[in-house]
C-alpha cells in the first residue's frame, strides 16, 4: 500500500484514469458493435452510417490514450473492410 503523499496522489489518479478509460473504451466497443451488427445483416447504409459515427469515436479514444494510435487504426481499418465488402 501507498505510504507517501506522492505515492497516494498516484494511486488515486490511476484510478481515475483508469475509469474514465473503461468508460471510453466501452463506449468504442459498443460503437463497434453496432458496425458489426449492421453488416451482420447485410444493411449497407445503416453500416456506413454506424461506420461514420464509430471511426471518430475510436480515433478520439487513441488520442486521449486509451488505444495505442495503431490499435485504433487496425480497429478502424476492419470495420471499413467489412462495411466495403457489402458494396461487392
């Protein structure tokens, strides 16, 4: 356990990055589902139309360090390889 003042102020701002992270990232999850879902059934306007809110939300994630900025391109590169492959 935390002893020093420092080592307290640490503990409790990881915790609360560590919070506001799960929030994103669920947040980005449930984006990403709704992705899939639309593709799943074959709708491919609806499946844009997630795609465009869902891309944002992942890059804003990567940005405040949620994902590493790679993670969140690899994430975002398969959804819109899905969602292209409708069009075909």
């Amino acid at each position: 356990m935390a002893t020093h003042r420092s080592a307290e102020k640490r503990v409790r701002q990881n915790e609360k990055r560590r919070l506001q992270n799960t929030a994103i990232k669920s947040g980005v999850k449930t984006k990403m589902k709704a992705v899939v879902g639309a593709v799943a059934t074959k709708n491919k306007q609806e499946a844009a139309k997630a795609l465009n809110s869902a891309i944002p939300s992942i890059a804003r994630a990567a940005a405040k360090g949620a994902f590493h900025k790679k993670t969140a391109s690899r994430r975002i590169s398969r959804l819109t390889r899905k969602v292209n492959a409708l069009q075909d």
